[in-house]
C-alpha cells in the first residue's frame, strides 16, 4: 500500500516546494484513492470507483461540461496549477534573481525526474514546449540533402506532414506516406508497411508511437532496429504517449523521441520534451542557434529564449502525482473508460470502432465512424445540444469521432455521452 513517505519518494528530482504543494493539496487524494485500492490489481483497481472518485477530487474541471478531448490537452490537477502560480508570482517579485538564478536551475531536478520516468540519461533529455517543438528540432536539424527520402505514414501528426513538406519545397527532398487500414490486422503489417516502402534513398523515418487519430500504437522497437539496420534514422512522434500506458526507452530502443507532456501527464500547459541518444546529440541541429561550446549538450535544444521557469518547474508536481497513481493503473482505467463506450456503441448497427481494443495496440484514445451521418455535424450537436467535447475527424482513411477521457472522467459522463450518440443514431441530427 502507498505511504507517505513512498509517495514523496516518487517525487524524484522534485523541488522542496514541489512536495510541499503536493503535501498541501494533492497527496491526501492519492493517499486516500491508495486505501481504497489495497493490494488489488490494475485491472481490479480500474473499476473502484472508490479510488477514482478521489482522483476526480484532485482536479478543479468544470463539470458542466463533459470534456472527451483530453487528447488534445488535458486540464491539470488542482496541485500542478496551484504550483505553477506560485512559482509565477515568485519570479515576478524580482525576475532577474528570483527567476533566473533561484527558479531557472531548479529545471535540473525536472530533468532528472523526467529522465527516470522515460528510463534515460539526464544528458538526453531536453524540456521543451510540446511534441510540435521536440520533433521540429529532429525535423529541421537532420542534415539532408536534395533527393533523399523521408518515410513516414498518412496518418501522422498534420504540424510534422507539413514541416517535412516545407522542407520539400525549400531543399527538395521527397517525402513519402504509407497508408494503413484502420483497425489494422495486426502489428506485423504496420511493420511490413514500413519494410516495403524503404527505398535507397530513404534516410528517415518518422513513426508514431501513437496515432492521434484513432489510436493505433505502432511496432516502434521492430521499426526503429528496421531502421538502424539500413542506415536510416528513426524519429519516433510520442506526443500521445508518454503516461499514456506503460514503457520505458528500452522497449523503443529509438534514438530521438519527442513528446508533450500536457497531455497524459497532466504537466501544465506548454510543456514537453525532446529525448536525444547521447551519440546523437552533437549531429542534431537545434531549432534555435545555440553556441558551438553546446554542441554535446542537451541543452542546445532548450535554447528559446526569455521564458517562464514556472511552466517547466511544476512538470515536478504532475510527475509525482502521476508516479502516486501509478502509470499500470492509470493505463488500465483508461482502457476501461474506453471499453465502457466503445463496447456500448459497437452493438448498434452502422457504428463501426476504429481502433483495436488489443492493449498491445490501444490505450485510452479511440475513434468510432456511425454510416450515413457526417462525423463533423456529429460532434457539433455533441457540444451544441449536451455540451460534450469531441474530436471530429475528417481524415480520408478514419473519419469519425475521436474519444479520449482521462482520469478524471466519470462513469456517468461516459453513459451520458453513449446516450446521445445512441439518440442521433434512432432519430437522427435534427435539421
């Protein structure tokens, strides 16, 4: 069973003050939910309502709406954004000393604590502010020249297609998509996807770890030794992954990862992070110029500028209340949210679910397309009529309806959100 004293230790590189805020306003619910759970397993643990009505406590959401675009960006619990003001108002008192010279080195002890959770080197991880921000550092500082080749799938992340796009026209190499059937038949032909298309010219690959649009986790380690062997380097998107479900970079064996942490993590908004092989560091360009004595150093990549210390700092607080949670039953809960809707909607004829409910292939982010009525106006009336957010998905391949909980979410959220697709699906959307 959680203790106190196991909970602060998950903290990590955490601040004092992190702990402290956590102690105020966060540990008493992880405790609490802890007691409730016993020695039960993840599985058992997922549907305790027990031990996640304490979670929900945890956060300060609006519970007149009901948020299922957690996808996109997810709120933060009550201790990470009272954690975040409190540094603010720290560095304002006297930024030059208060921010950068108390606040801005406390960012070490960040690193540590993300590096330990992604099973890295300190020395390979950048703090960054979003996936988008992490991947257009590997994007943009690959060195590669007219005619060489970047593979990557149609169904990866619109800000990464475009961003290879401009370099396209800019400095004429050729990017390739390969297309994929949704839900696929199985891992082995992701990976046998990629195998084919490879052509000599190929010189990366971008892969997610996991789609945006429906959800589908890829074969990222058979991909990334694929790509190792021939020569190619391998740029793995991870923005929907990390505290998603559980791993570690020795199941990727992936040189460059990049992803955000406001999502699953639940860190405040405008953070992420840029994992770089150690070996790799120096070939990468960063995204801003950083000087020539940085370029073994990590650290080039968090070359930005001005900016806040708060963001960065109270990714410490989110860490800890992920780590209380634990990233097993986390997954676990997220799988059964999902379950719960997508089980209910398949039964009905014309829904058709997008995404495998293998856990080896799916988490908490799923999609569902109804026949004969338009994904778009669907989610409109979801919002308009019950005021339940959604991801509408337009894409050729998986036009449907994205739907992503978290944990925070309620049974009785997720019913609500099944009555109303259950309502259109018998009448109909109204004119």
């Amino acid at each position: 069973m959680l203790t106190r004293r196991t909970f602060l230790r998950s903290a990590g590189g955490a601040t004092a003050l992190a702990i402290a805020a956590l102690c105020e306003g966060g540990i008493k619910h992880i405790l609490a939910a802890s007691v409730s759970a016993g020695d039960a397993s993840p599985e058992e643990i997922a549907a305790n309502e027990g031990f996640w009505r304490e979670i929900q406590q945890a956060f300060t959401v609006d519970r007149s709406i009901i948020n299922l675009n957690n996808g996109g960006v997810s709120p933060s619990p009550r201790v990470v954004q009272e954690a975040m003001r409190r540094y603010l108002e720290y560095s304002n008192e006297a930024p030059t000393y208060t921010m950068w010279r108390n606040l801005e080195p406390q960012v070490e002890g960040v690193r540590r604590g993300l590096a330990a959770a992604f099973g890295c080197d300190p020395e390979e991880m950048a703090i960054t502010r979003n996936a988008s921000e992490s991947l257009e550092n590997c994007i943009f500082g690959l060195n590669l020249k007219a005619g060489d080749e970047v593979l990557t799938t149609t169904q990866d992340y619109p800000r990464m297609l475009t961003s290879w796009r401009q370099r396209e026209r800019r400095e004429g190499i050729k990017l390739r998509m390969i297309p994929f059937t949704v839900p696929p038949p199985s891992m082995d032909d992701l990976y046998e996807r990629f195998e084919r298309a490879i052509t000599p010219r190929t010189k990366v690959i971008l892969v997610c770890h996991i789609t945006n649009l429906t959800g589908q986790i890829f074969p990222i380690k058979r991909i990334c030794r694929l790509g190792r062997e021939r020569g190619i380097e391998v740029v793995v998107d991870g923005a929907h992954a990390f505290a998603h479900f559980p791993f570690k970079l020795a199941d990727l064996d992936c040189d460059y990862y990049g992803t955000s942490l406001h999502k699953w993590l639940l860190a405040p908004h405008g953070t992420g992070f840029l994992y770089v092989k150690k070996s790799k560091i120096k070939g990468l360009w960063p995204l801003m110029a950083a000087d020539i004595k940085q370029d073994e150093d990590i650290r080039k990549f968090e070359e930005i500028g001005t900016h806040p210390a708060a963001n960065h700092n109270a990714i410490a607080e989110a860490l800890t209340f992920h780590n209380g949670i634990g990233i097993e039953r986390k997954a676990a809960r997220l799988r059964y949210l999902k379950n719960r809707w997508a089980r209910r909607l398949e039964q009905i004829r014309g829904v058709r679910i997008l995404t495998p409910y293998d856990p080896a292939q799916s988490c908490g982010l799923a999609n569902f397309s109804v026949d004969g009525i338009d994904q778009g106006k669907l989610g409109a009336h979801l919002w308009d009529k019950h005021r339940i957010v959604v991801t509408p998905i337009s894409h050729e391949e998986c036009a449907g309806i994205r739907v992503t909980p978290n944990v925070y979410t309620t049974l009785d959220e997720i019913d609500i959100f099944c009555d109303a697709v259950e309502k259109v699906i018998r009448n109909g959307l109204p004119a």
